[in-house]
C-alpha cells in the first residue's frame, strides 16, 4: 500500500489557503489532519487525510471547499 504524501505547496493548490498557525490550532482539536515530519524542517500530510477532510467539508458545508 503506497501513501502519497502532500506538501503545504500542495494544499495550496487544493485550495487549501489556511495559515500555519490555524492550521496547528484546527490540527490540535482534531478538525485538520495531523501533520508529519520528515526531517525536523520538513513537514507533509497524508494525501488521504486531506481527501478525506475536503470530502467531508463538502459535504458538510455542501458547497465548494476553495479558499480555506
């Protein structure tokens, strides 16, 4: 099972255009994926966490997710 991992460059051109710090703070209470570290300076989210959180933000919101 391969995982594709995203970048913050890729969030942004999944219209994903939150700040770092609301994105730690959404990260805490559970309400955005969890990042990873690839190296103490290097952080990625998994591709289908991300899938999973716009589905779902969709869904609720049932509208378009662009300029988060």
């Amino acid at each position: 099972m391969s995982h594709t991992l995203l970048t913050l460059v890729d969030l942004r051109r999944r219209g994903i255009k939150l700040s770092n710090t609301t994105m730690l703070r959404m990260e805490a209470q559970g309400a955005f994926p969890k990042r990873r570290y690839l190296t103490p300076r290097t952080v990625v989210w998994c591709q289908s966490e991300i899938d999973a959180f716009l589905t779902e933000l969709i869904g609720e919101e049932g509208g378009e997710a662009n300029g988060l």
